[in-house]
C-alpha cells in the first residue's frame, strides 16, 4: 500500500505541476500579447522581453539555491524570532519541490513566453523595414534570446550555489511580507490553507 500512495501521490504531484504550468502559461502569454499589441514601441517591447528572461534567471537561481542552501542556520534564527527564517526552513525541507516549480514550471514558461515574444518583435521589425531578410531577423532574435537566458541562467545558478542561504533567507523574508500583509497563513507546502481570522 505505502509503495502504491507512493506512486499516486507522484502522480497528483505531476498532474498538479502539468495543470499549474497550463494555467501559469495561459495567463502569461494572454497578459503579455495584450500588452504587446498595445505597446508601438519597440523598446518597450524589448524590455518586456528582458522582463520576462529575467523572471526565469531569478527563478531559476532560487531553485537552485534551495537545493544548495543548509537548514541549520535557519534554526538559529527562527529561535530568534526573526521574521522569514521559519518558511526558509520550510524552503529548503520542501527543496525538491521549490526547485521543481521554480526550474520547471516558472522556468519552462518563461522560456515559452520568451521566444513568442521575440517571434512577435521579429515580425515587427520586419513590418516596419520590409527590407530586411526574414531569415536573417529570426535567427538573431533567436540567438539573442539563447545567449541572454543561457548566460543568465549561468551566472544565476554560480551566485546561487555561493550565496545559497542568503537567497534562501531572503525569498523566506519575502514570502513572510506576503502573509502577513494578506493574512495567508499557510506554509510552504503545508496542509493548512486557511486565512487567519480575527
């Protein structure tokens, strides 16, 4: 039985993964497409790009900082009441799950949203100079797309591995602002989901 909940659970983490990512994407690309077609600059649209390249960078550093960070640390200060160590334990505890939202589901749909949005400058740019090569403004876009997200996300993952508990402390520090200025009470991957009342 335990090997069968096992396998079920995985299987609820997966399909919860899947739909999150679907649901994440849909929203994304809606959000940034209606954006895009109301915005006529094309710098403005580049720095929309590079938005969204560095959404998947940080995300991507933060996942992997919680599978580098080290809890005890965290002890000392969630004993000294300092507010965010306490959900960085629960950060780094939950460290396979963070990392696969954070590596997969963030990262991945950055990257999607990414190259739909530099398909769509491509195509702009070539409205507005006809001249130039299709061929040539794609590959470009393409490749200037690559470099920025591999090369981010290379530096990302040495600054994560180096300043792990930092990151780790900080996002904890972050998520702690959130709840107590929405009043979610929940941890991270707790099994509370309700809001605090009063």
């Amino acid at each position: 039985r335990s090997s069968r909940t096992q396998v079920l659970n995985r299987f609820r983490g997966v399909m919860l993964i899947s739909g999150g990512t679907f649901i994440l994407a849909i929203i994304v690309s809606l959000a940034s497409e209606f954006f895009l077609r109301s915005v006529t600059s094309l710098l403005l649209a580049f720095l929309i790009l590079l938005t969204i390249i560095l959404i998947g960078v940080v995300f991507d550093a933060i996942g992997v900082a919680a599978a580098a960070a080290q809890e005890p640390p965290f002890h000392a200060k969630a004993a000294g009441r300092i507010r965010g160590a306490s959900e960085a334990v629960q950060l780094v505890r939950r460290a396979d799950r963070v990392s696969s939202f954070c590596n997969d589901v963030v990262g991945d749909v950055c990257g999607t949203i990414s190259g739909a949005i530099g398909a769509m400058i491509a195509l702009r740019l070539l409205y507005i100079k006809p001249t130039m090569g299709e061929m040539a403004v794609t590959v470009v876009m393409t490749g200037l797309i690559a470099a920025l997200t591999v090369g981010g996300k290379a530096a990302g993952k040495t600054f994560a591995i180096n300043q792990a508990n930092d990151i780790i402390f900080r996002v904890g520090q972050t998520i702690s602002w959130f709840k107590r200025i929405t009043g979610w009470s929940r941890a991270i991957g707790g099994k509370r989901g309700k809001k605090r009342t009063r």
